[in-house]
C-alpha cells in the first residue's frame, strides 16, 4: 500500500506578498477535516498558493509567463524583506499514521533554490517530486482551461489528471522520435542517400571505362558485369601474351603491375616524340569517350525537372511576404500557442473582429513559408544528386577540352544552388554552358582520334600497339579499382540506409502499440470515474436534464466534452452550450472524481477560487458536497481539502462551520506586501505583544494597522461566540470601518435585549460597556482613525485602547461555578448563559 | 504476446502494473517485432521517456537519443560485417 500524505502545516517568510520578517504565517491544517483560508483581495491568499506551488513544483506559473526582460527571478523573494530571502516550511503528515516529514525550501538572494528536510527525511527534493500529482494543487484557470482547451491539449492535460501523464509524455516522445522528417534529419538518412546516389553515378562512369579498355585489349565487349573476376584475368592474359611484356606480367595479378615503370622502360628504349604524343593522344581519347559517355537525354530531363522546381519556388516565395512578416507570423504563432491571446476572432494587434480564424490564417502563411523552404532543399537535393552536377563538372575540368579558368563556371554554379540563391536566369545560363561543352566533346574527340591515326602511321607497327596496350591495360587497373572501391563504399552505405529503414519501421509500430495501449488504459480509467463525476455534477448544480460525458479518441489523444443529454437533446457541445458556472462545474467534478479514484503520494486538495464564477447557492453545494461526500475520514477513501478563498459569502459558511468537527477555518489579517500577515488564531497574542513592544518604544506608526488588525479580531470574536445578529451586508461594507461597523451590530444587539427584557449580561458589565468601554474605543480610535480627520494619537492613549477592548471582551464572561471550580465562560447568547 | 497480436493492436497495459512495469512488458514484447531493434531502444529508453516532461517536448533530447540510436545502428552493421568477414 502506497504511504500517502497530508498536509498539516505551511509556514511563510519572505516569499512574494508575504513579508512577516522573522515573524512567519504559519497556519495549520487538520487532515480530519476540510480547511478553509479566507482573507479579503490583496492580503497574500494566492502567496499561499503560490508557495506551495514553489515548493512542490519549483516553479511559480505566473512568474514562467513573464518575458526574461521583465526580470521574472527578481519576484519570487518579497521585495519588503532587509535579507530578500525566502523560506518556506512544509509539514506532511504520513496517512498511516507514522511521523511527519518536514521539509524546507529556501530561496537566496540570488535566486538559489536549496531543499532541507528538518526532520531528517534522506531525500528532501525526491519527496516534493512526489507530490507532483496533477490534482493536488488547483486553481480556477486549471478549471476554466479544461473547457476552454484544444481537445488535444485537454486530452493531455487530462491524463495527468488520470494518473497518466507519464503515458502521455512517453507517447510523444515515441512520436517525437519516430516522426519522419526527425528521422531523416537525426538519423542523417536523406544524407547517407545522397552519398549513394553519387557513388552509383561514379560506380557507372568507372564502368564505362571499364568497358572501352577491356574492349580495347581484348576486342571483345564486356558483358556480364557479374563475371569481372574472369574479365580481369582476361586482361591480364592478353597483356602478359605480349612478348615485350612477358616479364612484367609473369607471376603477377594486375592490381601489382607497375605500368609506370612499363612506360619508363618503353620511353627508354624508343625515345621518339611521337610515341609519347601517342601515349598522350590515347589517354585524351579515353578522357573525351569517357564524357561522351555521359547520358545527355537523362541530363536534359534533370535539367527540365530542376528548372520546374526553380519555377514552383519563385512561385512560393512570390506568395509570401518577406522575411519581416514571417518574423511576425512566427511571434503570432508563439503568443497564440501560449495561450496569451485566446480570441481566435480577434486581431492580437488591433484587437478589430474578424470574420475568419487568426490561427488559421497565421498557419496558413507560415506553411507558404515552410512550403517555399522545403522547395528550395528540394532543389538543393536535386543537385546534389544529379548526373548534370558531375558532368558540368568532369567537362570543365576535363584537360583535352582546355577550357579556359576565367570561363569555369562550375565552382559559382554549385554554390548558388547549395545556398538556394539560384535564379531562374542562372539556370539557363548554366544549362547553355554544359550544351556548349558538351557540343565540344564530339569535336575534339573526332580531332584526337585523327592525329592518333596520323601518328600510328609515322610509328613502328609494334610499338604502336604496344604502347596502346600498355594504356589501355593502366587505364583498365586505374577504373577497375575505382568500380571496387565505390561499389564497396556503396555497399557499406547502403548497409546503413537499410537498417535505418528497419528502425524507422520498428520504431513507427511501436509507436502505434504504445499509443493503442495507452488510450485504451486512458478510456478504461475514464469509464471508471463515469459515474462519480455525473453525480457530483449533478448534486453541485442540481440539475438532471443536463448530462455531460467525456469522449476519449480511438487513435489521437484527443478528449471531447458533451452533452450526452442537453433537456432532452443529445451529443452537443458543451463549450458551445454550457454557462461558465456550468463549465466550471463539470471541470470540478471532473477533477475531484479523478483525484478520489486515481490520486497518488498526495492526500491533499488544494482548491485555489475554484468558486469565483459561482453564485452562493451552488458555492453552497460544492462545499456540502466536499465536507460530507470527499473528505477523509466522513469518505474512508477521501482526501484532505484546503480550500483558499476570498469570497465574502462564502466566507460566513467557513465562519459557521469553523468551530465544527467538519471544518478548520482560518482568516488572513494584515497588511502586506510590506506589513505582517498573520491569521487569526495564530495572531491575536503575538498581535498584542508586537503592538505592546512598538508602543513602548515610542513606534506608534507603526502600531496603529496592527491595533487596527487586534480590533477588529476581538470584535468579531465576540460576534461569533456570543452569536450576534449582523445586517446582511455586513461582509461588503467598508473594511476600512469594520471596527465602527462590529461596534454598532454589537450595541445595537444589547439594545434590543435591554428592550425585551432578555438580556443575560450582569449590571456592571451593562454600566462598563455603556459608559467606559465603547466611549473609549470610539472616541480614542474610531473617532480619530475611521475619519481620517485626527492625527496620530500618543502611545498611551493607544495603550488604553488596548486595555479596553480586552476589559470589552469580558463582558460577555461570566464565571461558571456549577462544578468543582470556578471556570471563566463566553455567554452563549446576549439572553443565555 | 505473438507477433500477429502485437500487429493487430492487442498489446494492452495492466491497470495494476506501475509505468516502469508496464514499459518493461512493452519492450519485451517489441523482440517480438525486431529483437535486435527492441534491444536498442530498451537501452536508450530513459533518454527516450527524458524528452516530453509534463507535455514540454525537449528537441535537444530527441536528437541525443537519435543520435545513439545512430550509433547502436552503425555498429550492428559493422559487427554484421565482421560476422561475414570471419
């Protein structure tokens, strides 16, 4: 059984709106029993929230949407605090029954986050990752994007909800790793292809030589490409029968025949030029027939597909509108994915209405973008690729054809098309170029075979052929090693292509399995909370004829809320139809149902203005359905809820259940950032005691919030022990007058018991209200504070309110001496004891 | 698990099972697809679950993991090589 954990105690100095400088809030929370935190706007309730979030998570959402200009790290630490440091104490309390872990989290100066564990517990950072469960920390904008959200992004969101989120995070990798484009880019496939490409190309041109030699020697052609081994020895034995040659070839292969030396030797021995103009003149014979062998029809529809493509990308870019506007497309994607703009019908700039998606029209101009810059790798790879590339260039470099290096345009060609700048007008200019060199070959090919012929016959039949022979026998060495060594390198290659295949197959079905498996475990966890969030929905709002029902897609982790049941019509949007109560609603059941069925370390709910777009009845609701149906142990299975709030309303069902068994209520007091916060329990002697301290040491500024803060604690704790009756707008009116406004409902109650005859307090403590207490509280500090119209009072003076409202309070005492002794009792009402 | 279960998409995960659990059945039942592929992915398959944390995807990480996939790939065919050499 999985140890899980409760919440029972933060403490907070220094973090965000909480000052309270050497003096922390420190509040407690009862796992037995739902907790409530109310404190009015702007008095450190979402400080709260947001220290547990930093604790736990490490992190502040509000913060992490801040730009890095806006200086995020500068507002962890509370701006007011001398140190500008943090700390944050947090008790969790084991659901077993063991000892509470407590751990620590400080935040320097520098922004340095540093974990303890005061209690001792062995890994501190490895605890908090535990509570990082999806439900445990949640606050109305979790609820209002679960509505609100792409069914995707709801779909993901939610499976952390289910417990799920480690399935869905793996499901993306898998899908990350596994997307096509992210393996022919990280695998360096299209790569590895294009190099293939160029050695088969390299592998057909070395068999054309391959071909013309062997036929040369042996005047036989050659065939079987598969039968090279025979061929080689062919060659080997024709030019080993040569008699001048015998010794060179004798024991021999022909990969170890030096046909260098050969020609040393021939030269040696017949020094006339015409041989080596002869040796020269069938060397450039094999270098032209070596370019004309080059396919010119395949190289002409290369160039007409690549002068397509040059058309299709000018037509691209042509639709696009510059480098300017993309950067603006692309930051309106990025305020538009964050969810920092959500009205899709609304310009971000101008903020006009529109008649079409704004995310739709930005994908749709940033796919022309990426659209024109696929098309201009496509032209690239068609290059790099082609026949054209390497025949421009063999024709250029070739030395027979003595093109001039000023005219070469080879070198300016091939740079063009790998940075993507070639023109449509380069492209003809280049395909003019490679016809006019290519037109040459024939030429001069025909001019070489000529003088060959001339010089053969001023030469010695014998030598004639052999120093042919001797060429043809190198030139066939020089391309049978150039044919091995690319077809090996192609093969090695290809090797690695293919089995790059096998794992892009591999990894593309797992794919597919995981997320099969995964939405089936998802669909199951959703059926298996079906039930509980019907019913919760139903019991907040109170509805029958309105049902919602959550659709898991079969293939995509796509989660779609409807109406299975809308007053009588059916499967309909429930963005489309339901109130934001009602959104807000569903999401909440949805949420508590999930965490009660699938919640994990944490045993806690911390609900953060989750009712903010309810009205008091359903406010009502919710909280009943909390307090009776989820929290521990009234549901055996239930969890601890700590709920923040700053509503007003709600804040008298927290009153009233407050001294419950059911419900721990807490109220924040004080006046940050700069002042204290402290809540009230927690507050009220060390209150007394601060105020006390300033006061003698003559601080009256700063006593007076804090007196301020010890009235009104005082006050309202006689209202509620003593149940006084308070007008309805009690809890709206001017907090600034909550001491004059507490006064007035507590007189007000005495008169009217005076009246009637019921009242239970003695006569003394009548006289001292009437005549001592209230004139002195009124006239020493209602009067001069309330109005703004008085100075400072001395210290004194505000000593005495002190004493006051503490002799005020007991007066509705009395001393109980029914028993063995005397006990000092709050009345139960104005008229009973 | 046979090959044409796993085709035909009935591979399931066990509700009571942990994550870590159920992956190592996953895995497991990949050899049945490519053993030899399954073997690398089971030894990359902490930097694998690295790259999407809490719905962030993390390009950096793809591309480390793709990059030793890489090299487990080049070197099951060097060592194929050398299988066929010797």
């Amino acid at each position: 059984m999985m140890q899980r954990y409760y919440l029972t105690r933060l403490s907070i100095e220094g973090f965000r709106g909480v000052n309270n400088e050497n003096k922390p809030l420190d509040i407690s929370f009862r796992p037995d029993a739902v907790n409530s935190v109310f404190a009015v706007n702007g008095i450190g309730k979402s400080s709260i929230f947001e220290a547990l979030h930093y604790a736990i998570h490490g992190t502040i959402p509000k913060l992490q949407l801040l730009q890095a200009q806006e200086r995020p790290q500068d507002y962890y630490c509370n701006r007011f605090h001398s140190q500008n440091t943090a700390s944050i104490l947090a008790e969790f309390l084991p659901d077993d029954g063991t000892d509470a872990i407590v751990i620590r989290i400080d935040l320097d100066a520098a922004g340095t986050r540093t974990v303890a564990s005061p209690s001792g517990h062995p890994d501190p950072e490895g605890f908090l990752a535990q509570l990082r469960a999806a439900f445990a920390l949640l606050d109305y904008k979790t609820f209002a994007r679960f509505i609100e959200n792409s069914p995707l992004e709801r779909g993901r969101t939610f499976s952390a909800l289910l417990g799920l989120a480690e399935y869905s995070d793996c499901r993306q990798a898998l899908q990350a790793v596994s997307d096509s484009r992210a393996l022919n880019t990280d695998l360096e496939i299209k790569i590895i292809t294009t190099e293939v490409t160029a050695l088969q190309k390299a592998v057909q041109q070395a068999l054309v030589i391959l071909r013309l030699s062997y036929e040369n020697i042996t005047g036989k052609p050659l065939e079987d490409i598969d039968k090279l081994d025979e061929f080689v020895a062919e060659v080997a034995d024709a030019l080993g029968n040569v008699e001048l040659l015998k010794s060179h070839f004798s024991g021999r292969s022909l990969s170890d025949i030096d046909f260098e030396k050969i020609k040393t030797e021939i030269k040696t021995s017949e020094r006339g030029e015409k041989r080596r103009e002869l040796e020269k003149t069938i060397w450039s014979i094999t270098a032209l027939e070596e370019l004309a062998a080059y396919d010119l029809i395949a190289i002409g529809i290369e160039q007409e597909k690549i002068g397509v493509l040059i058309d299709e990308r000018d037509e691209l870019l042509a639709s696009t509108r510059g480098d300017l506007f993309k950067r603006l497309y692309e930051s309106a994607q990025e305020v538009i994915s964050k969810d920092v703009w959500t009205e899709d019908e609304k310009c971000p700039l101008c903020e006009s209405e529109l008649s079409s998606s704004i995310s739709g029209h930005i994908k749709e101009q940033l796919t022309q973008y990426a659209d024109a810059a696929a098309k201009i790798v496509e032209i690239k790879d068609a290059w790099q690729a082609s026949a054209w590339k390497k025949c421009l260039s063999a024709h250029e470099m070739a030395e027979p054809l003595d093109v001039e290096r000023q005219k070469r345009q080879f070198s300016l060609v091939d740079g063009k098309f790998t940075s993507g700048d070639i023109s449509k007008k380069d492209w003809i200019a280049a395909v003019k170029w490679t016809s006019e060199l290519t037109e040459r070959v024939a030429d001069v090919l025909k001019a070489a075979q000529d003088r060959k012929d001339s010089i053969e016959k001023e030469l010695p039949p014998s030598l004639v052929q052999l120093t042919e022979q001797v060429e043809y026998g190198r030139q066939f060495t020089d391309a049978l090693k150039n044919y091995q060594e690319n077809r090996q390198e192609e093969e090695a290659l290809q090797a690695r292509i293919d089995i790059r295949e096998r794992w892009r197959a591999f990894i593309t079905k797992a794919t597919t399995v995981f997320a099969d498996a995964e939405a089936a475990l998802s669909k199951a966890r959703i059926k298996g909370i079906d039930m509980e969030y019907k019913s919760m929905f139903k019991e907040i709002m109170q509805v029958g004829d309105v049902v919602p029902d959550l659709c898991r897609a079969d293939d995509r982790e796509d989660l779609h809320v409807q109406l299975s049941d809308f007053h009588g019509q059916h499967n309909l949007s429930a963005r489309a139809l339901l109130s934001e109560s009602y959104r807000n609603a569903l999401a909440i059941s949805v949420f508590l149902a999930s965490a009660l069925k699938h919640s994990g370390t944490p045993r806690f709910v911390v609900l953060d203005d989750v009712t903010s777009s309810f009205d008091a009845g359903h406010q009502y609701f919710l909280m009943e359905l909390i307090r009776i149906k989820l929290q521990q142990p009234k549901n055996a299975d239930g969890l601890q809820f700590i709920i923040l709030s700053h509503d007003g309303l709600l804040e008298k069902y927290f009153d009233r259940l407050g001294s419950t068994p059911d419900w721990h209520h807490n109220k924040l007091q004080g006046s940050p950032p700069m002042g204290a916060i402290l809540h009230q329990a927690q507050g009220a002697d060390r209150l007394k005691a601060t105020i006390v301290s300033l006061l003698s040491a003559g601080q009256v500024k700063q006593a007076e919030p804090l007196i301020r803060q010890y009235l009104e604690y005082k006050l309202q704790q006689i209202i509620r022990r003593v149940d006084i009756p308070v007008p309805i707008d009690f809890a709206i009116k001017d907090t600034s007058r909550m001491v004059s406004n507490c006064l007035d409902a507590i007189t007000s109650a005495i008169e009217m018991h005076k009246k009637a005859g019921t009242l239970v307090l003695d006569a003394q403590q009548v006289q001292d209200i009437d005549t001592s207490y209230v004139p002195a509280i009124v006239g020493n500090w209602v009067s001069h504070y309330e109005t703004s119209s008085g100075s400072s009072l001395s210290a004194s003076a505000l000593g005495g309110i002190i004493n006051s409202i503490d002799a005020f309070v007991e007066c509705f005492k009395y001393d109980d001496i029914s028993g063995a002794s005397s006990i000092r009792k709050w009345y139960k009402s104005l008229s009973k004891r | 698990m046979t090959k044409q279960n796993l085709q035909s998409g009935n591979f399931r995960f066990d509700d009571t099972k942990s994550f870590s659990e159920n992956c190592d059945t996953f895995l497991s039942c990949l050899e049945i697809i490519d053993a030899e592929m399954a073997a690398i992915l089971r030894n990359n398959w902490d930097t694998l679950v690295a790259i999407v944390h809490d719905g962030e995807r993390n390009s950096k990480l793809r591309g480390e993991f793709n990059s030793k996939v890489a090299m487990a790939l080049d070197l099951l065919v060097k060592q194929a090589d050398l299988k066929n050499n010797t």
